[in-house]
C-alpha cells in the first residue's frame, strides 16, 4: 500500500496543477472558516437592528459547537476535492500512462487502489486543514476550555472526512467510467448541482434520502444555534448515523462498480 | 533446449465485429528473439497488449513463464508498446522512478540505463522537450528497468530516422546477446530479418507461417547452377524428384527446390551423371519475398 502511495505522490508532487488546484481549495476554505463568523454577524446587526425580538451574542467557533459548525461551511466545497481526483484520474487516460502503468506490472486492482488512496489522501488533508484551522479559532473564541469540550463534537470531522471520501469516490468512479475530462467534468458537475436537486424534487423524501449527494449533505445538519431554537426550529446535532451508513455504501459501491468496469476493460 | 517462457493457445479477440485475432497459437522459448511480422492492422499490438493483459481476450489462454498469467509477471517483463507513454509533465529521471516502484526494485539502475541510450545529460529535462527519437530511447531504457527476463517491443524503430533506427537495432541485438528473449512486433521485414531468430507472419488476425528465420528463408531455397554442357544439365535437373521447375536467368539455370537439399547432395547426384558443375550456389529468397508471397496467397 505505501508502494502504491509512493507511485501516486510522485505523479502529482512535480505537477504543477495538482499544487495548484490544491492551492485554490486551500485558501477558499481556510478564508470561509476564518471570515464566516465575520459574514454572518454583519447579518445578525442588520437582524438586531429591523427585529424587536432581542437576538442573543454567540460565536460559531467556541468550543465544541465549531466543529459541527466548520464542517457544516466547509462540506459545500468538497467539490473541489472530487474535481482534483477526477482531472487526475482522466488524465492517465489522456496520457495512456493507466496502460503503461498495468504493462509495467500493475494489476488492474492495483491502480484502482492507488487512486482510492488518493482520493482518501486527499479527503484526510481536507480534514487536516478543518482540524488545525477549528483548533486556531477555537482557542481563539472560547473563553474557557477544557479537553472535553475540544473534543466534545470531534466526530463531526470523522462525517467531514467521509462526505468528503464519498464524493471523491464518486468523482473518480465518474473519471473511469468516461476517461475524458472534459466530458466527465461537465456530466459530473451537471448531476452533481443540476440532476440530483431535480430527482431529489421529483422522488419521495423516503426513496431521495438515499441519493448520493444527498446523502452526503444530510450527515452534517444545518448548525442548530441559539437564533434558531429561538425560531423553534431544530436541527440535528450530532452526526447523522444513517447517513453514514448510507454514505459508507455509496462509497463502497463506487469503488465496487469502478472494479468491475475495469477488471474487462481493454486500455 | 526447448525452455517456453510464452504459450499461447487459441487465442480470439473481436472489437465489435472485427475479428482481430483468431485461433492464434505460438510457443517462445527462452534466448529466442521472436518476430510477429505482418501488415498494419493484422493484429500484431493486439496480441502483445493481450499478453501484458492491457487487452482482454474473447477466448484462448496464454501462459508466462510456465504458468497462469498475474501481474507479478508483468514485472519480470518490460515492454514498449506503440508510442513512448510518459508522464509529459516529469522529469526522465522521475518517470523512471515511477516505473522502478512499479517494477518493486533500487532506482540504482536508472542512471545506468539512461546511460546507455545516451539521455543522461538531459535526465532531468521534462518528458516534454524530448525529441520523437529521444522518446523512444526513453522507452527503451524504461523498458529495461528491473532486468527484465523478456522484452516486448512492439514497432520500435516507428517513426524514427536512420541514425535512431540503427541505433535502437543494435540496442536490441546487445539486449538480446545477453540472453534476454525478446518479442518483436514490426511490419518491417528487414528489421525482423537483421534482428530475429525466430519469425511468426501474421495477417488479418490470422497466423501464417511460424519458425525459425533461417528455416523459413530455405524453406523456399532455390540453386543457381551451370555446368559445361547446359542442355544436359536442364535435362538432369528435371529428373530430380526434389526439383520443382528450372528457369533460365542469363547464363545460368535457377533451380527452384521443393524441400530443402545440402549443395553438396546435388553436386554428388549431378556428377554420377557425368555433370560437372562451374558454378553452384544457393539462392535464399529474401524474407520480403516469402512474407509478399504469403500474403498474396492468403488474399487469393
């Protein structure tokens, strides 16, 4: 397994657009963790201002409301994540480098894995980056700390990795399975923004909840704050555990699929 | 002495309804440098991308070294198939490395083999900037990462001008010496002629003529002779069972044999019959000849 993360690392390390892209998620993310509280009181001022009812003072980032919170804000761009693994996994097919690669002595089962690595790598430096920005601006905003509130919500990172994972694994079954990238770019983002919010629209809640990317957006609910309860509405707040079940399948089933359209597949 | 590294048997492979290959069966023994010669479209990559399980045959098996085919073979095989195929945007030096951790061996050899084909200055040059002729050799040496037992080449001179095709020849012919066995696929039949030991013809996905290249070049032997008296000689000559047909061509007789004869043989037979031959040679038809032949016959 190392052996096969070494082999990826190499492909990407010296690329100058898998820095880049990373680069571009890098600084959008850790700019909405640190400026999203900023954006949302300049709306709570306007809020105070227009409504008789007195709105209480909360931060997003105390302790250990921030990691729902972070997650919740964050999770909206793992697209980028998906779109990184996807021009990845189309470009050995560009290059021919996946027959070169199974020529050389790789197993179909092999490649496969390494690009399931991959998208894993990724998926856990996306929640590397939620972790130490959540540890900076929670002792940053929190007035005092104790180890338990730190760690209180820190299964909310575990739901961020794996709607993360689980939308990668999508984006690199999508790759396989079209190996054009600008293609596979367009009918991806397509079903991921346009087609599902249309079958989400059409189906029963019952049959829409298992959606994949719906899925994936239920695990980590909308931050249930104290402006909220306020309004009697209520949100979860904790993980969704059926969703992770649904969210585990999915992921499996990706990777399941893509070995079955590469164990015949001619390259 | 026979050693197979590589059994095929019966081997298919249709794309859609084109038949690619049919009923295709070869043996390669070890230390052979075999030939897959045939025209454009015949089936040639088909056969080796099957064998490096790029390519998933309809029907047929094909064993590598005694047993089922598994991607560790892969890694004692090294193989250039087609285009040089690299990452545009790595160095020589990184590709190669993506390769050894492929083939699981040392980077030590990297160095050694880009040596050899002369890219060694230009190492760390992106795969990008290298000549048509410089990607080839890169696939060369790519292809000789992890001392491959065998080495599958598949068109290696493509595209490439002179200088370059003598070049990758001789590397062939050295890589060869060292006992390596390698598989050559090529539509050119003097590459195959300068460079193999063994030859197998192949046309429209169909197996021709299989052997070793000296076999099949005096299979279709034929003798020039002249004696004092040609008349006599023309006479004695169509006696032989083994003489299909005599021709004239200047001053001398062309004998055209059905089965391969020694000289010496029909020297002897000759003078019991009170002939004395001035000249005698063998003629040996080009391999070009035989694989147009072949072919003609086949497209009849």
């Amino acid at each position: 397994m190392l052996r096969l993360i070494k082999i990826d690392f190499k492909k990407y390390a010296n690329s100058r657009t898998f820095w880049v892209l990373l680069l571009i998620y890098f600084v959008l993310i850790v700019a909405v963790f640190f400026f999203s509280e900023k954006v949302l009181n300049l709306f709570l001022e306007n809020a105070k201002s227009t409504t008789p009812v007195p709105v209480p003072n909360f931060s997003l980032y105390s302790f250990p409301h921030i990691w729902q919170n972070m997650a919740f804000f964050g999770g909206g761009f793992k697209i980028l994540i998906a779109l990184i693994v996807l021009i990845f996994v189309t470009s050995e097919f560009s290059y021919k480098t996946i027959r070169q690669n199974i020529m050389n002595g790789m197993s179909r089962e092999e490649f496969l894995l390494s690009k399931v690595l991959f998208s894993g790598l990724l998926s856990l430096s996306a929640t590397l980056i939620l972790f130490f920005s959540g540890l900076v601006l929670g002792f940053g905003h929190t007035n005092e700390v104790s180890i338990s509130m730190v760690f209180g919500k820190i299964d909310f990172l575990a739901a961020y990795f794996l709607e993360i994972f689980t939308l990668s694994l999508m984006a690199m079954f999508v790759g396989f399975l079209l190996r054009q990238s600008g293609l596979a770019i367009i009918l991806f983002a397509l079903y991921y923004i346009v087609l599902e919010t249309i079958l989400a629209a059409i189906l029963p809640d019952e049959v829409s909840i298992f959606l994949p990317v719906e899925s994936m957006s239920n695990l980590i609910d909308f931050p249930n704050s104290e402006l909220l309860k306020m309004f009697n509405v209520n949100f979860s707040e904790v993980v969704s555990v059926p969703d992770v079940f649904i969210c585990s399948f999915w992921s499996i089933f990706f990777i399941g699929i893509t070995y079955l359209l590469l164990r015949n597949r001619d390259f | 002495m026979n050693n197979p590294i590589l059994e095929i048997k019966h081997l298919r492979k249709t794309y859609g309804r084109l038949l690619a290959l049919e009923d295709f069966s070869l043996q390669v023994n070890k230390g052979e440098v075999f030939g897959i010669l045939g025209p454009n479209g015949s089936g040639k990559t088909t056969t080796l991308g099957i064998l490096l399980d790029i390519i998933k045959c309809d029907s047929g098996q094909y064993s590598w070294f005694g047993s089922e085919p598994f991607s560790n073979q892969r890694l004692r095989i090294g193989a250039l198939l087609e285009q040089p195929v690299f990452y545009p945007y790595l160095s020589a030096v990184k590709n190669l490395e993506i390769i050894a951790d492929i083939k699981k061996v040392s980077y030590d050899q990297i160095d050694v083999q880009l040596e050899k084909v002369g890219l060694i200055d230009r190492k760390h040059s992106k795969f990008k900037t290298y000549s048509l002729g410089m990607k080839q050799k890169l696939a060369i040496a790519a292809s000789m990462i992890g001392d491959p037992e065998v080495l599958i080449l598949d068109e290696p001179t493509n595209g490439l001008d002179p200088k370059s095709i003598a070049e990758i020849r001789d590397m062939i012919i050295e890589i060869a010496d060292r006992g390596i066995t390698v598989l050559l696929a090529s539509h050119l039949l003097d590459e195959v002629q300068k460079v193999c030991t063994h030859v197998a013809i192949l046309n429209k996905g169909k197996l021709l003529h299989n052997g070793p290249v000296d076999e099949v070049l005096s299979s279709s032997a034929m003798l020039e002779l002249r004696a004092d008296d040609m008349v006599a000689l023309k006479q004695q000559l169509q006696q032989l069972d083994f003489v299909d047909e005599v021709l004239e061509e200047g001053t001398i007789w062309i004998a055209k044999l059905n089965e391969e004869k020694d000289p010496a043989t029909v020297s002897k037979l000759l003078a019991q019959q009170g002939i004395y031959l001035t000249h005698l040679a063998v003629r040996k038809k080009s391999l070009e000849k035989y694989f147009l032949e072949l072919l003609s016959d086949n497209n009849a």
